[in-house]
C-alpha cells in the first residue's frame, strides 16, 4: 500500500487527487518490470511490430523519468548521496577519498603565445584558472597534439565536499574552473557569474 507523503520542502505543483490517481495506477505494475521486459526480449518472446512498439515505448518513457531531476534528487536522497560543491558530481562518504575529486585546468584556446623549442615551434595556452602554473603546449595550433598533456597536472585534487565553508576557507573556488552552484529545480547548476571573481 502506497501512502501520500508531501515533501514539506516543496509546494505540491499537483493536486492529492491527481497524486493518488497515479498511485493507484502504479500499484497495477509489477515490480518485476525491468526484468521482466528484458526476458520478453532476450528471449525472443516479442511476436510483432506492434509489441516491439510498446517495448521501445516503456524504455523511451523510463529514459525519460530517470533523467527527471525531481526523480535524480530522490534517489541521491534515498541512497545516502551527497552533492560535492566542488565538482558538482554526487557521491557517497563511502567512497569518498583524497583523489575522488578532480578538476580539470581550463585553457582558452583562443589566446597563444608561439615559442621556438627542440621540437620545433610551439603553441602555448596559459589555463585561465592558475596561469602560467599550467601551460598546454600544442606542435601545431589546432591539431590536437599536446606535448606536454599527461603533465599538466590538475587544477584541483582533493576529497568531495558538501561543505561550501569547507570549500571556501580551502580558496579552491576561481570563478573559472571551479564554481559556485545553487540548486535549481532538483538539479545543480553552477553560476556563471561568480560575484567573488567578478575581476577575471
């Protein structure tokens, strides 16, 4: 028997009539769903077009329910996942440690400097985030072929944390590579205007 629970955190978009009436039509669905189209198909038991249809339909409409992000923020909350302010990913203490979470340098391709090396001419990309610190040096602009890509090292390494405080005192937040997020609607999204890094 399924019970109606409000969420005390949200305004209910739906009347309880409308919730209860769905309800009582899931309570027909088996809770072998998954499996049990996955047999109808592994062995070879759909007998038409029609059947194949209603098939392609269930897993469109399943796709579609799983990436809800009223559906993500339920099932983040229901096994014990948390959001990281860092790198915006969700996981769990569990399999939380010191490399878990990782950002990248970011570069703006759009700005170069040519310098002459060994190897012959190369194009230089200072990252946006930390400057000079992390330069990607390319043989040919627009190529692809970076000289020096498995060295360039990370912009940030460290644990995830659902901590903002945490985060800030650390300095990793600047406003480029690693941003500050709100929650929108069930789902992250990260500030494009970061008023602390308003100067970059």
């Amino acid at each position: 028997m399924f019970h109606l629970r409000r969420n005390s955190t949200q305004r209910p978009m739906l009347n309880a009539s409308i919730i209860k009436s769905r309800l009582r039509r899931t309570q027909r669905l088996p809770r072998t769903l998954q499996d049990d189209v996955a047999t109808l198909l592994s062995e070879w038991r759909i007998t038409s077009k029609d059947e194949l249809k209603a098939v392609d339909q269930f897993i469109q409409a399943s796709a579609a329910l799983v990436n809800l992000p009223s559906f993500v923020s339920m099932k983040i909350e229901q096994e014990g996942r948390k959001h990281c302010v860092v790198c915006h990913a969700s996981y769990k203490e569990t399999d939380n440690h010191d490399q878990a979470c990782i950002i990248p340098h970011l570069f703006d391709k759009r700005i170069w400097e040519e310098m002459d090396d060994w190897e012959g001419t190369l194009f230089n990309y200072k990252s946006v985030c930390c400057g000079s610190a992390a330069t990607l040096a390319e043989l040919e602009r627009g190529s692809g072929n970076y000289v020096n890509a498995a060295k360039e090292g990370r912009c940030f390494v460290g644990w995830h944390t659902d901590n903002v405080d945490f985060a800030e005192d650390d300095e990793v937040y600047n406003g480029m590579s690693v941003r500050r997020c709100r929650y929108e609607g069930g789902k992250c999204v990260t500030l494009e205007h970061d008023p602390l890094h308003a100067d970059h």
